[in-house]
C-alpha cells in the first residue's frame, strides 16, 4: 500500500462524555440492535450492520450515505474487555471490496461521576492512494457518530 498524504491525519484522538452509566454505553457498542441505530455520521443510515463482538469476531457495517451512496466497511476485533475496553481494527471498502485503508480503534469507557466517559484513538496503519479524501473526513464522521450516540443514548 502506497504512503498517505501529510495532510491526512495519521492518528486521531477524540474524548466525549455521556449522561449514560457504563453498561448501557458499553451496550450500545456491543449490540448490534443498538450499533446500527447510531453508528456513521450525521443523516447516514445502516442497512447492514454485523458484529461478532470477541477477539477474531468480524465486524460489517453498510453506511448509507443521504444521497443513496452505501460506503461498506469491514473489521475484525483485536481485544474485548467488557466494560473497558474495544480495540478494533476497522477498513473501509472500494468498489471491488478491496481496503482502502486500514485504521485501530481502540475505545476505552471510563465510569466517572454522572455517566461515562469514552476516550478513542484511532491510528491509521495503511492507506492506498484512494484513502485521503475518505480519512481527511475522520474526525468529522467519529464526531457526528458520537453525536447521534448521545441522541440515541437520551432516548433510553
């Protein structure tokens, strides 16, 4: 795979708190009834959302972007621990259903007084030439996902 563009953020950070108490965030992590209803960015919807929640389990996610546009990702679960911790490797999908990059997310949740906090990092460890102007978008799309996650956690 071919090297990223400096303009493309290589590593990312993002901290966001939740009126929610640990479990019912971890859950809605973990579940993929819950996964589906907030995951991708803000007015995307997923059609197909699988998770196989344990080391080595796969993750598929279709994101459904407003104009019809699906944007397919695939994954695989490197380390669960319930209710701490979820790293996951996570590639986006070209037309042929090859990666176009290859990110680690690691998500930790942390009890604090009044909900929960989640911490993510996410690192990219590949790209092909198609990657940057899909990961120039990375904050962006975690941040409206963590938007739709606090609606969604609201309503339970």
């Amino acid at each position: 795979m071919s090297a990223i563009v400096p303009a493309v953020p290589m590593e990312m950070e993002l901290t966001r708190f939740f009126r929610a108490p640990r479990e019912l965030v971890w859950h809605a992590w973990t579940d993929v009834e819950q996964l589906k209803k907030w995951w991708g960015p803000k007015l995307f919807t997923n059609p197909r959302c699988e998770a196989d929640v344990r080391p080595g389990g796969l993750i598929h996610i279709d994101m459904r972007a407003p104009d019809g546009t699906v944007y397919p990702m695939g994954g695989e679960f490197e380390e669960v621990a319930p209710p701490e911790k979820l790293v996951f490797l996570a590639w986006a999908l070209d037309a042929e259903g090859d990666p176009m990059f290859t990110n680690r997310n690691t998500v930790l949740f942390k009890e604090v007084h009044g909900g929960t906090e989640i911490a993510l990092h996410v690192k990219v460890l590949s790209a092909t030439a198609a990657a940057p102007q899909y990961l120039k978008g990375m904050r962006e799309g975690w941040s409206g996902s963590f938007e739709k996650l606090h609606e969604f956690l609201g309503r339970r």
